[in-house]
C-alpha cells in the first residue's frame, strides 16, 4: 500500500530521531482524482484500515484534507458515476445558478459543483458523507482547503460541457511531468553562500527548465472599470464603485464562484455577491457539525484555510503568510490569504504578524507550513522555523510535492534543534492548555503581541519580531539567515519587571528599552521567563496523551517583591461537554505556595518537582499539606544553585493527585 509505506517510513524515521509526532497528514493525493469521500485505489482500505489502527494504538492522529467541492460525473459515461455527487442532488444541496441549474466550476477534480451550508440539507448532505466515509478510513478530522470558495474558471463554465470531465485544471499543476512546475529549483535567500555549488546547480536547472516549457498564457479574466448605476439593475460582476482589490480590473470573477450565484434559501435566494465572504465560515460550521455528529460526544478537530469573525468558535486556521486586503463591499474589508507560503525567511518572518493577527481576532488555534511550502527549504531556514513554529497552537510541516523532503530529521542539526524545543513545546502543553481555556471562556489572547501585554510602553509597539505565549514567556526568534546572535527587548524592566533565561534560571540584565543583543547559536532559540509567574509543566513525552500521564511540576518566577500567581486549567481533553473539571490557583509568597482546586476533575498526577527562579533566601526544610492535613514529605530534597532553588522528589507528598485538595507547601 503506498500509503501505509510512505507514510510508515515517515512515523518510524520521527521515532527513530526521537522527535514528537502528535499525528500525520494527507494531502489530495489520498483521493481518487481528487474527488471527495473517494478512496484512491493506491490506498487500498483494508491495509489503510490495518495502518489506521497502529497509528491511533500509539495516540497519533490521522488529518486527510478536504475541499468543499464535489465532482459532477460525466452524465454520458455510466464508468463515471459518483455516488457522492447523486446524494447532493436528491438533496438539492448544491449552489445554483440562477434558478435554471447547479453551478458548474472548476475545481481540483474538473468540473465541480459547492454544497450550499445556508439551508439545512447542505449539513445533511456534509454529515452524512463524513459518516460514511469514517467507514471506509477511520480519519479523526480534516483540514479544509480551497474553503474560499475557489473556482478556476469564469461563471458557470461546466454548462453544457460536463461530458468532457474529468478535466485537468487551467495550469500546470507543481510535479506534472514537461511543465515549468515539474521540479522546484528554488532556494532560500543565502542559500548560494551555505552550499554555493548546489546552488548555482539548481540555477542552471531552473533556468533549462524554464526555456524548455515557457509559462503558458492565462486566458484573461473579463474586466471592467467604474461602471454606471442602472435604475433597477444589479450589476453584482461589476458593481458601480472602484473595487479595492489586488487583481486587475474591477472583477469579481475572478478565481471564485460568480457574484450571481444563488443559494437554496428560498424566497430569498441570497446570492454569492452577498453570502461569499462567509462560505469559509458556513463550510468549517458544517464541519464541525458534521465531525460532531460522526464522533458524539468528542471535540471536533480540524484546521479551514478560509475563515471569518466568529470562526474561531469552531475552528482553527492555517495560515499562508501573504496577506492581502479584498474589499468585496463598501462596507466589509476582510483579511484574505494569497497563495502558500514559500521557503524564504521573510514568508517566516511574517508568520509572526499573521499569528497575532488571528489571535487578537478570536481565531488563536493558528499555525503555518513550517519550513515553507513552495520552494525547497535548506538546514538553517528549516531549523529556524521549526523553532518557531513549536511557539504557533498548530505546529505542522507541509510541502509541495515538486520540491525536496523537509522533515526536521533530514538534517541532523535541524533534528537535534526540534527534539529541545519540541521538548519544551511538550512540556508546556498544560501552561497553553489553561490559556486556551481563558480564550474560550473571556476571549483572552494565547500568542500574544509585547505591547498587548505592556500597554504603557509606546515603543513596543513596532516590535514585530519578538512575541509572548500568554503572559508569561517571551520568544525571541532568529528570522535572517547567517546569524549567531539576536536582539530583543525586555518589556516592563523600567518598572521592575524581572525577566529570567529559561534554560539556566539567570535573571536578565537590560536597561529600560535597551534592545539587547543575545546568544543564538543555530540549535537554540531565546526563551524567557517573566517574573511573577507560575507556570504548570509535565515532562514531555512523545504524544499528548503521554504527556499528560507524566508527574506535575511548576516553575515559579519571582517579581520583584518574591511573590508570583499561576492557574491551571484541566478536564479530560476530549469530550464535547466534561463531566468534570478542575481549576487550580497558584500563589508564591514569603517562602508559601498555595494551591487551591475547584472541581472535581482529578487526574490522580502527584507533584514531583518545584523550581524557583530569582530566591534570594537558602530555605532547609520543606512541608506539604493537602486539605489541612499534613503529608509525608521526608524524601523531599532541596538544592540551590545560585539564585534557583530545585525542590524535588515531591511524589510521596502528593501522591493520589496533586490537586485533590488545597495543597500549600512551605519553605523555611
């Protein structure tokens, strides 16, 4: 099975570099032709089936993609048929065209037509695909392309026309054989210095290439200027006003689904020049509906390409890092994507501004295509950018198949980079877990922007470079190639903030504003702690489910009076509605930690660890009580180094469940 092999050989060389793996994505190729809900005869499904269930053995995951398109068979050709596509017409659950037939575009798989997610039957028509198919593979969610709605054509071009499907789309596709798309020959910036004959390699064949199969002409999209108002006329294709828009001319044909499109809800017949914007957000609603009713009782999973306000409600985005403002209306700008991103460090740089863009918008289940996915990737970009990713909620490499393999073991510094920050991404997972939870329940930001989180400091607002995972850790990346060094700024020291190294506890000396020049050898990437702060942690394991099964520890910082605050959020990490939660209240004051529980949630976890950061005392002893009673501390240890204090072997206090009760432990 092609597959099970491919697929295989990528989770083994992962475990075999001792790299986390949380789960594995498919892109179309799992598809025959590219149509949805259709197995392609190179993954067979007993042997998928067989592949499936080792996978989610070992706490993976499995992630295909899927567009929110469907094929229309060839009406002529009986070899054709489509079940998929039949179910949607008994449905009427397809966008129109007019009133006179279905709307005919193009899409991966040719001729196409869009479930229509504004009237009920287009969720019927979506859940019960998605049912039938967690039959055939035994997927865990998707992630959702093309969600826009993208069409390659103009207007309702498959009229008349549908016997010629399948159709190949109007371009060259990255990897079709005698195009300019065959191979990928491009680099990162700095490329020619790092490997200079491989370089000038991949330019004399890129430029053969290019000779060989010139970039055939696009038929041009119709355009128009200002058009004049008609008394009792829509002109929807070209409105009478300016459209603000990267594409030439005023067209709003042009790569989706035509403004005169109409959908089922009936009398009104909304068109697609006023429900278009919202066909990413109807789309990944249905999803999530569909995933709901398919696994009950468990939290849908999935990432769309397109989204609107409120999206975030029930889904996650995967950014594209080039952005680009499409005003449809008068009244409504909206933030669209162009194209994928591309293995360059500026696409890595802008990751950065797209993270928290998403975030401030409500939409903080974010992530990029790691490493870049147009062009091929090199050592140090990939290194970087799998350093930085491991800061973004979703954390996923993806590629084009025209260009080289960039999995973070092919290169043996990129491997060793990742295993440390992955490491700490892991352990890290109950701090971002509890930050998820705030923005569900308050609205508050995960990744966060430095001037969000220090509002009086007018300066950091240009700091684009540097970010904070919730209140409590700022990341400081390296985007530029060559560098050993970094600068960054500690926001909050002209009014006491203390900032500490997280790799060796040091508190950081800088200067109000100063933009301090740090130590970035290539495997490493700038973390720091804020004083004050009290982050939970559990020793990284290689999957989620693992992790969370290991021992509790907590990192304490101390501000500049010693004292510090923290909260932990926990419940089963699965289902749609708890049975049972829990919310615990740190406090670090006076040589005292307290932590008080409320819910009744308890993962029976003991407490093993305590580090503090910034102790300027040299306590001896240690006591722990849980709910007034005292515990059995006498294996408890304590070691100074500095100004970090390490209490260890905390178990046999708290064994049963750190948090079953009201835990205070003292130091004197």
């Amino acid at each position: 099975m092609v597959v099970s092999k491919l697929d295989k050989d990528v989770i083994d060389a992962y475990a075999a570099a001792e790299i986390q793996l949380e789960g594995i994505w498919n892109d179309l190729d799992y598809l025959k032709m590219n149509r949805d809900f259709n197995l392609s005869p190179h993954y067979p499904e007993d042997e998928g089936q067989e592949f499936l269930r080792k996978l989610h053995a070992a706490g993976q995951y499995y992630m295909p993609i899927l567009d929110p398109n469907i094929y229309v068979p060839d009406p002529s050709n009986a070899s054709d048929a489509y079940s998929t596509y039949d179910r949607g017409v008994e449905l009427n659950a397809f966008i129109r065209n007019g009133n006179d037939s279905y709307y005919y575009g193009v899409e991966w798989p040719g001729f196409s037509v869009w479930p229509d997610f504004n009237v009920p039957q287009g969720q019927q028509f979506w859940t019960e695909q998605f049912t039938e198919f967690q039959k055939t593979i035994q997927f865990d969610g998707f992630w959702l392309d093309v969600s826009d709605p993208t069409s390659w054509c103009t207007g309702s071009c498959g009229q008349g026309q549908l016997t010629l499907n399948p159709i190949h789309v109007p371009f060259p596709l990255p990897g079709d054989p005698n195009t300019d798309l065959a191979v990928d020959y491009r680099y990162p910036e700095a490329f020619n210095v790092t490997n200079a004959t491989e370089a000038a390699s991949a330019s004399a064949a890129m430029a053969s290439q290019m000779s060989a199969y010139p970039t055939p002409t696009v038929t041009p999209t119709p355009t128009a200027g200002r058009t004049l108002p008609t008394p009792g006329i829509r002109n929807l294709t070209f409105p009478p006003y300016a459209i603000n828009n990267f594409l030439p001319g005023h067209s709003l044909l042009k790569q989706v689904i035509a403004p005169n499109a109409t959908h089922n809800d009936g009398p009104y017949n909304s068109t697609e020049y006023e429900l278009h914007n919202l066909y990413g957000h109807t789309s990944a609603n249905a999803t999530y509906n569909a995933l709901a009713g398919t696994f009950p009782g468990k939290r849908p999973f999935f990432i769309a390409r397109s989204t609107f306000a409120g999206s975030g409600n029930f889904t996650g985005h995967w950014g594209k890092n080039l952005f680009h403002k499409l005003r449809i209306t008068p009244a409504l700008t909206i933030l669209q994507l162009g194209g994928d991103s591309n293995s360059k460090w500026g696409n890595m740089y802008y990751g950065i501004a797209q993270a928290l863009q998403f975030s401030i918008a409500g939409i903080p289940y974010f992530g990029v295509e790691t490493c870049g996915f147009n062009g091929n990737a090199d050592m140090e970009l990939c290194t970087r950018w799998m350093q930085l990713s491991a800061w973004y909620p979703l954390y996923r490499n993806h590629n084009n198949r025209n260009t080289i393999a960039q999995e973070a073991y092919r290169w043996a510094t990129t491997a060793e980079a990742t295993r440390r920050v992955m490491n700490i991404r892991y352990s890290l997972l109950p701090y971002q877990y509890t930050l998820f939870y705030y923005a569900n329940q308050a609205g508050s930001t995960v990744l966060r922007a430095l001037a969000w989180e220090f509002p009086d400091d007018p300066q950091l607002k240009g700091v684009e470079t540097q970010f904070m995972l919730g209140p409590s850790l700022l990341i400081t990346p390296v985007l530029v190639p060559l560098a050993t060094t970094v600068q960054g700024v500690f926001p909050g020291v002209v009014s006491g903030t203390r900032w500490y190294d997280w790799y060796s506890l040091q508190e950081i000396q800088a200067a109000p504003g100063e933009n301090k020049t740090l130590a970035a050898p290539l495997e490493h990437i700038n973390i720091h702690v804020k004083g004050g702060s009290i982050i939970p942690i559990q020793k990284a394991g290689n999957t989620t489910s693992t992790s969370r099964k290991n021992p509790w520890s907590l990192l304490i910082a101390l501000d500049k009076s010693g004292a510090a605050t923290g909260s932990l959020y926990l419940d089963d990490g699965l289902s749609l509605v708890q049975n049972a939660t829990k919310i615990v209240q740190f406090n670090y004051s006076n040589g005292t930690l307290s932590a008080n529980a409320s819910g009744s949630y308890n993962d029976g976890i003991p407490l093993a660890n305590i580090t503090i950061a910034g102790i300027k005392t040299r306590p001896t002893s240690v006591t722990v009580t849980s709910n007034g009673a005292k515990c059995n501390s006498r294996k408890a240890s304590l070691k100074q180094n500095d100004d970090a204090l390490y209490v260890s072997n905390l178990q046999g206090a708290t064994s049963g469940g750190a948090w079953r009760g009201n835990l205070v432990v003292r130091l004197k």
